[in-house]
C-alpha cells in the first residue's frame, strides 16, 4: 500500500473483497510457507478502498471451516486514507496444512499454488524435523541480547516498511521470535541480537579461504591458501563482514566508454551478495561442526552452506519456488535490508551473472549441503541486437524484456495474439540459438532475459 504495505508477494497478500474461498487458500499457503500477511480492503496496487470487519469477521469464519488444521492467525484492524483495512498475520506453521478438498498449497510469488505428491511428501518431512530456530537457547538470557543490535533492527524496520512500530521492544522481539513469551531467547534471537552468538553457536560463523590457484593444494606440503579469516558476530555483521573480505580480494577492471572509464568488478556485486545472503538465511543450524565456508579461487567463488535444499525445494524449481528453513532469521535479514524482495533473489543473481558476460552460476545439491559456484570467467559479448534481422513479433518480445526484465511463453501470447504458440516458440528458440536472449528455467517456469 502507498502508506507502507509492499507490493503482493511471498510474504504479502492483497484482497479488494473478504472471499471465503480465497482467504482459505491464502491462509493455507501462508501456513505452509513461510507465514504472512493478508491485507483486505485493499485493490490489486495497494490502495485502501476500505472493508467492513463483520463481513470479514463472517468471512474468515468460512474460511477457517475449510483448513485442515486450522490455521492460528492474528487479527488486526488499520486505517489507510481514512478508510477500515483488516490484517490477518499467518506465522509459519509446523505443521502441514491442506485445504477441505485436498489440496496442499504454498506461496510462489504473489500467487497460491498447489504441490504435487512428491513436493508433499517432501515439505512433510521438513515439517517433521521441527522448527529449530524458535528452540530456546540454554544457558542464554535476556542480557546476552545486544541492545545497540535491537535499536538497529528496530530502525531499520521501521525505515523499510514506511510506519511506525506498534508496542513496545519486549512485545516485538516475542512476536518475531527472537523471545519466548517468557523472555527466553531463541536461536533466532540469538543469531540476530546476539552479544557474542558463536558462544552459543559456534556453528554460526563464516570461514573465508582464498586461494592463489584453482585447487586447495599448496606445493611441496605447504598451505593452499594465501588467506584465511574466521568470521563471527550476528548474523547481519557476517553478512557486512564476509561481504567486505569478498570484495576486498575481488579484481576490479576497467573499460572505457568514450571518455569515462567504467570498472567492472571480478563478479556481479548482487550476485556475491545474494550467494552470501541465501547461506546464512537458509543453512541448517542444527548441524555443529560445520560452518558456512566462503572458497575464492583463481576462476571461481564458491559458497556452500551446511544442509540441503529446504521443503520441496529442488534444483529444477529453485528458481521459481520459495521456502526457507528459517523463515525468523529471513524476515530479520529482510528488514535489515540485505534481502531486496523475497523470492527473486536466485533468477536475480543469475540474470546478473549472464548480463556481465559470465557464465550461469552452479548450484550443487548434497543431502548435507548446498553449493554455488560463481565463474570469473567472460563468455563472447553478445551481438548488438541493431545489426540483427528480426521480424515484428520478436521486436515487440525484446522491448518487453528492456520494460519488464523477462518474458514468458504465456506473455509472449499476449503480445502477439492470433499466433500459433508454435511459432512463437520457434521465435524466442531462435533469438536464444544466435545469443540475444538466455532461456531460464524448465516447462511451465520457463522464462527469457537478455543475455
């Protein structure tokens, strides 16, 4: 909304009227994801044109009657342009829900989308392990809680989502989980506010290696590496910390562009910073021993974060779906500012790297572990679009893609209706096969971009 509520999205939805059946299947995708906020009374853009909060009364009412299980929410009522908006905040559930008929739902973007019998039984089983993030820490008090640290977050908060903060500081640290409602911190109070974190997590710290080569080998049984650093704190001065190391032993060139010269780091700063990012947010805590380890070599940048892929996340979908194993410290990060908006960052970073001449990143999947690999190296130029022949149809698809960022096969159907899909396919297959756009994703998340 224009007053402070973001666009829709992963973590927030709008609806202009109180649908039963909408207001279940939101909730419901909300529950399963990563929680959220329902916003009714408000249009597609966000602008308030008001809601009667009996008839959402009656209407929530409805809804409730169809999810298995029932769905805790907090009901909260606004005002916007002088008008009666209703929030329905959905935490994350543990448990798996579904809805009367059914179907099991998440939040993909801005929309509700059904899971298929294998994602289910996938996104069970991350729901069986437990919700870790919210266990209370032993040993740990209110006073191993950093002041300065809360003041931050509390600033920040309030600066990215445009309005104050309602309560008090205690009431807030227990509604975003870093406290009990006893006053017992949390694993993800600790990781966020924490004085000294590693004291109770010493799993919780970075490790940045480079090395002067391309293997970790040194010669005649020497060291491979040329530095090393530990890296601790909370998890938004690990951020701040392992992205200055990165970018202090990046390579930094240059071009000139008539008379101004332009530098052009090693790798795509977003792409560094959202590899880093997506580690600390969504490793498994649960796994001691281990640390996330930042590997600069001669050719590439590496980032592996212990634990596998979260949910019915998997390396076919990773770019199209969301869910995060520790949905408290995303949201933390999020307010904090190192998330731009929750769920584009993976398509980002690869759009990132191709548009700076690189290669796409790698990602690996191990059952303890994920991995992504950013190549320094540069592929050919791509071909200035002017000098190419193309037809009417394929002229209008680039110009969407300068205005939008990307294009769909559905999109592209619109743009030209009256057109078989197969000769728009054959279209956008072959500004792909001369180098002009990149295909992203598989079957249905397919999607195009300049390359």
């Amino acid at each position: 909304m224009r007053d402070g509520f973001r666009k829709p999205g992963v973590l927030q939805a709008f609806l202009s009227d109180p649908d039963p059946q909408e207001i279940a299947e939101t909730l419901v995708a909300f529950a399963n994801t990563d929680g959220g906020v329902l916003v009714i009374g408000v249009d597609a853009e966000g602008k308030a044109i008001g809601a009667d909060p009996e008839e959402v009364e009656d209407a929530l009412r409805q809804a409730m009657l169809r999810c298995r299980p029932p769905i805790q929410i907090r009901w909260e009522l606004n005002e916007a342009d002088g008008r009666t908006i209703i929030l329905l905040h959905v935490p994350r559930s543990p448990e798996l829900h579904s809805l009367d008929d059914g179907r099991v739902l998440i939040r993909r973007g801005a929309e509700n989308r059904p899971l298929e019998g294998r994602e289910i039984q996938q996104l069970a089983a991350m729901k069986s392990v437990g919700d870790y993030e919210a266990e209370v820490v032993p040993g740990a008090t209110r006073e191993d809680l950093d002041e300065a640290m809360i003041a931050e977050y509390l600033a920040k908060r309030e600066a990215r989502q445009r309005r104050p903060i309602a309560g008090g500081v205690e009431e807030l640290l227990v509604e975003i989980g870093a406290l009990t409602p006893s006053g017992q911190p949390t694993v993800a109070g600790i990781l966020l506010f924490g004085k000294q974190p590693q004291r109770f997590l010493p799993q919780s710290g970075v490790v940045f290696v480079k090395y002067p080569g391309t293997t970790p080998h040194g010669e005649e049984g020497l060291p491979g590496y040329a530095r090393r650093e530990e890296i601790g704190g909370p998890l938004a001065r690990v951020v701040e910390q392992a992205w200055k190391i990165v970018w202090d032993e990046m390579q930094v060139g240059a071009v000139v562009r008539g008379l101004e010269r332009e530098e052009r780091p090693e790798y795509p700063p977003f792409a560094v910073r959202e590899a880093i990012v997506n580690a600390v947010c969504h490793r498994d805590y649960r796994l001691r021993g281990r640390r996330i380890e930042i590997r600069k070599f001669a050719d590439r940048l590496e980032v592996s974060s212990p634990g596998g892929l979260p949910g019915h996340i998997t390396l076919d979908n990773i770019v199209d779906e969301h869910y995060s194993r520790n949905p408290r410290i995303v949201s933390g990060l999020f307010y904090w500012g190192y998330i731009e908006e929750l769920g584009l960052g993976i398509d980002r970073m690869i759009e990132e790297m191709v548009r700076a001449g690189h290669p796409q990143p790698k990602f690996i999947a191990q059952p303890y572990s994920f991995t992504v690999i950013l190549y320094n190296r540069q592929e050919r130029p791509p071909v200035p679009v002017g000098e190419l022949p193309m037809n009417e149809r394929q002229l209008k698809a680039l110009q969407y893609i300068r205005e939008h960022g990307r294009i769909t096969n559905r999109e592209y159907q619109q743009l030209c209706p009256g057109v078989s899909p197969e000769t728009l396919r054959l279209d956008l297959a072959d500004l792909v096969r001369r180098g002009i756009l990149l295909k992203i994703g598989e079957k249905r998340g397919t999607y195009y971009i300049l390359k």
